[in-house]
C-alpha cells in the first residue's frame, strides 16, 4: 500500500502551500503534547541524560518545543517532494559562500558534515542550487524499495546524487574530474561499537560514526560543517566552518572530535532543534574501551601515516 499513501496522501499535500500544510502540523502538535506523546520516553531519557543540570520542569519544556518543531520538520518534508527551485533559495540562504567558492576556485572537493540539525532535507534538494560543487549525498537506503526510490528521486530532481554509503567510490570515479562536493549526516547510530569512534558527546559516553575522517584521508577531501539554523517558520540560514582543507595531516579522531563538538555547540545554543525521537546511545559502551581506542589509534596510524 506504499503507493497508495504516496500518491493519494502524501503528494498531494506536499502540493499545497506550507500555511495550509502547518495548518495541520499545528493540529498533529496539539496531538502530540496532550493524547499522543511520541517516543515520550526516548524524548525524556535522551534530554535528562544530555542535559543533567537542568530541571524537570525545563526538560519539559524543552520536549514540548521539540515537538513543535518536529512537526514543522514533517511539513516541511513532505513539501520537499514539490518545493520549486525558487522557493528553496527564498527559503534557504548560505551566509558565507565564500569558503566553498575558494575551494572550488582550487579544485578542491570537500566532504559538507553535519547533523540531523534543524532542515536538513531541504538542503539535500537544493545543495546543487547553492555550492558550485557536483552534489553528491551519501547515506543508507530505506528499508521500502518503493518509497527510497521516490523519495530520492525527488531529492535529485535540481542535480543531486544520492549514492550508497557502501558503493560511493565507484559514483565518484564515475563523475571522472569533477570537483565534488558530498553531504554527510554524521550523529546517527553507528552499527557496530568496535568500528565506532567513542567520546563524550552531551555529557555521555557516544559512538560516532568515523566514515567522515576515513572518507577525508581516503580521498583527500576538505572538511567543511555547515550549521543550520532557524531564521523564522520555513526560512533558515547556513553558516559554514572550514575544519581542514588539508585532512592528511590530521591526527586520528581529530576531524571527528572538530565536527561533533561544533554540533554539540549548536544543540547546546537550541535543543528542541535536534532530532531527540532517535534512539542515538543504543550501542553500549566497550569495556575493553581504552584498549580499544589504542587499537583503532594504531591501526589508523599504520594506514594513512606510515610511510612507505
């Protein structure tokens, strides 16, 4: 029935104007606060272990504000299907282009990272539209064939490419000498604790993923993080950060150390804007966890760093 609910639900809304799709996120929110509590429970627990100084009182009101937002964040998803160019460059600026034109100026590809901070789904769309770079967004595909496919496809409509985390080598070969720009979404889940990089993300313990910094030294690719933040209802702003446009000199963990705290900052700054829904301290911590970072060290070490 996948089809069904894309064709007879979903598309259809995504047409109508963003007032009228708020209408009925205000609705969904007013749902979510009183009768329907979404994930109230990983809601709380991810917020109170995040954030130990604060107050019940103000861990609510940090959930009732994260729900209005994630409300939005569905509105505005949906819209993504349809959005007009023109709409998305109304709606989504960059402050400082500058540092992706320098780059590009000397042909320098670059891996764009971030987090599931505020819109990022608009940003995939209109990547092509904003950065002279050939776009490339990397991540898993969804587990329906049929929405993954539709749903991408709409995502590449302005000149994005979505590609597989597991085949990106072979999409980037195949764009011959193109200057690249790829888009990272670094703060989910990792899949396997042993493979992640582990350090204290929000006051705990966190597994991040590490695909950023290999990618980085793999390919010699810049590391910018860009920050998107909320101007007013639909409208956002991009600030870039340039982390290194010479990855093959730094240290293991060094580039994910600089891109994880730069989100921690902006989660800190406003919490309700980052996706507390997901289950992100799954993983358990290692126990053999020192031994573990000395072995991860070494082994990153002898691959990149030894000289041959």
């Amino acid at each position: 029935m996948a089809w069904f609910a894309y064709y007879i639900i979903v598309l259809p809304f995504s047409w109508l104007p963003l007032p009228i799709l708020y209408l009925f996120t205000d609705i969904f929110y007013l749902l979510l606060i009183s009768i329907v509590p979404y994930r109230k429970k990983v809601i709380q627990g991810n917020l109170r272990r995040s954030f130990p100084e604060k107050s019940a009182k103000e861990i609510k009101k940090i959930q009732r504000k994260f729900y209005r937002h994630f409300t939005d964040i569905l509105a505005e998803g949906v819209k993504n299907l349809t959005i007009s160019e023109r709409s998305l460059r109304r709606r989504l600026n960059i402050e400082n282009p500058e540092i992706m034109d320098d780059l590009y100026a000397n042909n320098k590809s670059v891996l764009l990272v971030s987090g599931h901070y505020n819109n990022w789904e608009w940003f995939i769309s209109a990547q092509p539209l904003l950065i002279p770079h050939k776009a490339f967004g990397i991540g898993m595909p969804m587990t329906s064939k049929f929405w993954d496919k539709k749903v991408n496809t709409r995502r590449q409509r302005y000149g994005m490419n979505v590609v597989h985390a597991k085949n990106y080598k072979k999409a980037f070969k195949k764009a011959g000498d193109d200057t690249n720009a790829v888009l990272v979404l670094s703060d989910q889940s990792p899949g396997d604790s042993k493979k992640s990089y582990w350090m204290n993300f929000l006051n705990q313990e966190t597994a991040v993923l590490f695909g950023t910094e290999i990618m980085a030294h793999e390919l010699d690719y810049s590391v910018v993080y860009f920050a998107t933040r909320k101007v007013r209802r639909g409208h956002y702003s991009m600030e870039l950060t340039l982390i290194t446009d010479n990855p093959r000199t730094c240290k293991w963990g060094e580039i994910t150390e600089a891109h994880v705290n730069l989100l921690e900052r902006e989660i800190h700054q406003a919490p309700e804007n980052w996706l507390w829904s997901h289950k992100r301290w799954k993983r358990e911590v290692p126990s053999d966890l020192k031994l573990l970072k000395q072995q991860q060290r070494e082994k990153f070490n002898a691959k990149y760093f030894t000289k041959s």
